[in-house]
C-alpha cells in the first residue's frame, strides 16, 4: 500500500506535468499555434486512456526490474538520449533518408538502422554496465491484464484513428485488391510494430523509464518525467529537419518545444503507464502499432505491394 509520502510525491509530479503541460499550451495560444490537438491529446490520452490502462491493468502485479547501479545508468542513457536526438534525430535520419532512392531498399535500410539506434546500441550500454537485459524484453503475455489491455485499448486506437485521421479515406483511394489487403495489413503491423514500436519503447520505456524509476524511487515520478524526456528528444528533428506542412513546425525553438511536450507527452504518458504496471515490452510496442497502422498502410501498400496512387 502506498504511504501518505508515497502518495505526496506522486501528487507533486502530477503537479509539475500540469503546470508544464499548461505552460506549454499557453505558449502556443500567445503565439496563436494550433493548440487544439494538444488539448485533445492531452484529454484523451493523457487523462481518459491513461486513467483505462490503469483501471485495465490493476491485477497486473509485475515483477520489479532490477537496476544495479541506478545513479550511473540512468546518467548513461540521459547521456546517450542528447546524442540520440541531436545526432539521429536532429540530423543522422533526415541525411540517411535524403541519401537513398525511394523504395524497398530504402526501407529496410531505415528499418536496421531505427531498431540500430534505439534497441541494439542502449541494450550494448546498459550490457557494459552490467545491467540485466533480459526483464527489459518480457513479453508479460502472463500477466493479468494484458489481453483485455490489448484488446480494449488498440480496439479504441484503432477506431479513433478511423474518425480523426484520413487514413482510410487514403487507403480506399488506393483500391487494393482484397487478397492484397489479407496480407498486406498484418505485414504492415508487424513493420510498424518494429520500426515504431519496438524501436520508441525499448529505449524510452523499458531503458530510461526503469533508470528514472530506481533513482527517484517513484513510478509517477518516472512516468512524468519520462514522457516529458519523450517529447522533448523529438525538438531536435522537428526543429532541424521538420518543414512548414510539418504538424508543429516553426522557426520558434519555444514553440516547438512547447508543440512537443503539449502534443506527445501525454500520448507517451499513456505507455508510460501501461509499461508501469505490466512490465511488459511486448504489450507496450503493440499497443504502439495499433496507435500508428492506419496512418502507415497507406505508405506500406505503395512500398510493398505494387499499389499505384491514383491520379
């Protein structure tokens, strides 16, 4: 049971993700910059779905991941973190992306590198360090809560993304064949599942997320600072590399960092929470790909099957 210090400290983290999250969206309604979607994201991801992965997750009881030396992993991977977003983010993939023809082989390319970057190169560090890797990659496919978190929540992210995105309108314009569809979609979930899924989850969740929460000593407190840590990482790319039909692009350094940590942490505040209380890699990087199939097949349709856009 959690004590009234327990309980306080968890308030008070709760208390700084508001007032930074406020802070961020204020600063987008001075500069009058589309403050809607981070106020939806924040509605429904931040309090609605996350509130759920609790409530679904509840008789969850994860096994602890173990961290050796808390201090000086938890330095490691911040360290690795501003390398990774000034260094891959902010230049390394836009230069990989910008030097290769579309197709196939570029893909696959992009595909080696991600899972490189994000799952190969912090499981090495944290290995040099004398971390365990292996409660990082549970499955959880055992524990209570994880099929009806699964099911209930990639179901709800799936059918959101139906209403608020023109994903299927994208995909109907394309007028695949069906028995390319049978194929096609569970090909392209698995895509995503590595290429986004495991590559942000790994690195974000399971490696920073449980150095945060052994050196603050609070899940809450690991879960906000981690996804603010998730949304700033991603300033670098938009700022750098992003364009002005870019969601959240802007010549203002202020204004982006602010579009980040309004728009994408609490989307990462979610995971951070179902990770929290499943430990499961598994669960949090499907959950990842149901979030991300249906903007993705529309792209993986032109890529992998042969589908020509119409017009």
């Amino acid at each position: 049971m959690a004590t009234g210090t327990g309980r306080g400290r968890a308030l008070a983290y709760l208390a700084l993700y508001a007032g930074l999250w406020g802070a961020a969206f204020a600063y987008l309604f001075y500069r009058q910059a589309d403050w809607t979607f981070p106020l939806v994201s924040l509605g429904i991801f931040g309090i609605a779905l996350s509130g759920l992965a609790w409530v679904l997750t509840r008789k969850a009881a994860p096994p602890p991941v173990p961290v050796r030396r808390p201090g000086l992993e938890l330095a490691a991977v911040l360290i690795f973190l501003a390398v990774y977003a000034l260094g891959f983010l902010g230049w390394g993939m836009g230069t990989l992306k910008d030097s290769l023809p579309e197709g196939q082989t570029k893909e696959l390319v992009v595909l080696g590198v991600k899972l490189a970057v994000h799952v190969v190169a912090p499981a090495l560090l944290l290995a040099l360090l004398g971390a365990k890797l292996a409660p990082l990659f549970s499955t959880g496919l055992a524990r209570k809560g994880f099929w009806p978190t699964l099911i209930v929540m990639g179901a709800i992210f799936i059918a959101l993304l139906s209403v608020v995105s023109p994903s299927l309108k994208q995909i109907a314009a394309l007028e695949a064949p069906v028995q390319v569809l049978a194929w096609a979609v569970p090909a392209a979930f698995v895509w995503v599942a590595l290429e986004a899924g495991l590559s942000e989850e790994f690195l974000f969740r399971a490696v920073l997320q449980t150095r945060l929460a052994a050196v603050l000593r609070s899940e809450t407190g690991a879960v906000v600072l981690g996804a603010l840590l998730f949304a700033v990482a991603h300033v670098p790319g938009l700022y750098l590399r992003g364009a002005p039909g870019d969601d959240g692009y802007s010549t203002d350094l202020l204004q982006v960092v602010a579009f980040t940590i309004a728009s994408l942490s609490p989307l990462a505040l979610m995971l951070g929470v179902v990770w929290a209380r499943t430990r499961s890699l598994l669960l949090v990087v499907l959950l990842h790909a149901a979030i991300n199939i249906l903007p993705f097949l529309p792209e993986f349709l032109v890529t992998w099957a042969g589908i020509a856009p119409a017009g």
